[in-house]
C-alpha cells in the first residue's frame, strides 16, 4: 500500500511544474541555439530529464522513499500482469474517445511531432525513437510527476476521487492539446486509480506504455483510430 502522508505539499507540485516549463524553455531556447541546433528528440529527453531531476530533488529533499512511494520491482510480475491489462483497456477507452470527438463533435486534433514522425516512417527502424520516447520515457517519467508527485499530495487533501481527477487534469493541461483534453483526464483517472490499488508505480507505468506503444505501432501499420 502507499503512504498515507507524503512529505511534500500541493505548493511544491506546483513549483516544480512550473520550474519544468522555466527550465526547459531556458535550456530549448537559450542555452542550446548558442551551442547546437537541437532535435525534437533532444528537445524530449531534456524535458523528461529536467522532470526526473526535480522531483527527485523535492522528494530527497523531503526525505521522501521511492519504494514506499510504489517504485520498487516487488510483486513485479503481479503489477506489470495488472498494468498490461489495464493499458489495453485505456487503448479502448481512448480509441472510442477519438471516435467520439471526429464522429460526434466533428473535431480535428493538431498533429503531435511524433505522430507526423511515426507517420513518415518506412520500416521498424523508423520506430526507434518515438518508440523509445512514448513507450519508455515517457511513461516512466510522467508517471513519477503526475501520479507519484502530484497525484498523492492531491489525494491527501482532496480524497482519492478529488485527487484523481485534480492530477489527471494537471496530466492534460500539460501536454497543450485541447483536443486531447477529455480523454487525457480519463485515462489520467484510470493510471491513478491502478495506482492506488495496487500501490505499484510499475503497474501504471507499463499501463501507460501500453497504450503509447499500441497506439504508435497502429499508425505505422494504417490502422485507424476513427
């Protein structure tokens, strides 16, 4: 099970979100343009390293312990069973939500860089990268921001529902797409609900690199979401 009480507080959640933003686009549009021309993929990996840098910073900081907090590989097998099942069930829950919103609402979503990546792509090899992004970093480093960071803190104070909801909003908001709004608050709820249950941060993070690495392996293959 997690810990009832975490270390940090919502004011720390929000500085660190905000210090992310401040730091990246310091390093993105500052410090880089006078050293390199820096790729979109190393514009991603500085972003996911800035992330795991500063949480690790307050956690420390706090005193805080990662495999109290559900980072630990006990019951490994048990947690990633749980997070493959639940990731093909948030792939449903988001397919159905994309369909909703081209069929229903008549909306169009503004191409991710991956996405117009994958979508070029020729072979497998083609796929390393958005593959490495989406199916590993980001799954890895999200889930450590946005449910062991944010989330818990959230929960604390709000109860598990309240805190679900606030942190899978966070989740959303941050990723600058209106379109995927709903639908990233949905699957945000469902990653910490799998979360809470199981006390795993194993469990949402393979959930979560599920759904990522299907989703891009459907569109290299011509396989529509709507």
């Amino acid at each position: 099970m997690l810990e009832n009480k975490v270390p940090w507080n919502l004011k720390d959640v929000f500085s660190i979100h905000v210090l992310r933003l401040m730091v990246g686009l310091f390093l993105v549009r500052i410090l880089y343009p006078m050293i390199f021309v820096a790729t979109p993929f190393v514009i991603e990996v500085t972003d996911r390293l800035v992330v795991l840098a500063l949480v690790c910073l307050v956690v420390r900081r706090h005193n805080g312990n990662f495999k109290a907090l559900g980072l630990t590989f006990q019951n490994f097998n048990r947690n990633l069973f749980y997070g493959i099942v639940v990731g093909f069930i948030l792939l449903g829950v988001s397919i159905f939500s994309e369909r909703i919103y081209t069929t229903v609402l008549f909306l169009t979503p503004s191409q991710h860089p991956l996405v117009a990546q994958v979508e070029k792509a020729i072979s497998w090899r083609d796929l390393a990268s958005p593959l490495f992004l989406a199916g590993i970093l980001a799954p890895l480093t999200e889930e450590i921001l946005y449910r062991l960071f944010t989330f818990l803190p959230m929960k604390e104070k709000w109860g598990f529902w309240g805190g679900a909801i606030a942190s899978s909003f966070v989740f959303a908001l941050m990723h600058f797409n209106l379109y995927w709004l709903s639908e990233m608050i949905l699957v945000g709820v469902g990653l910490s609900y799998l979360y809470y249950k199981t006390g795993s941060l194993i469990s949402s993070i393979a959930a979560h690199s599920v759904l990522n690495t299907s989703k891009i392996i459907m569109l290299f293959l011509g396989i529509s979401f709507v």
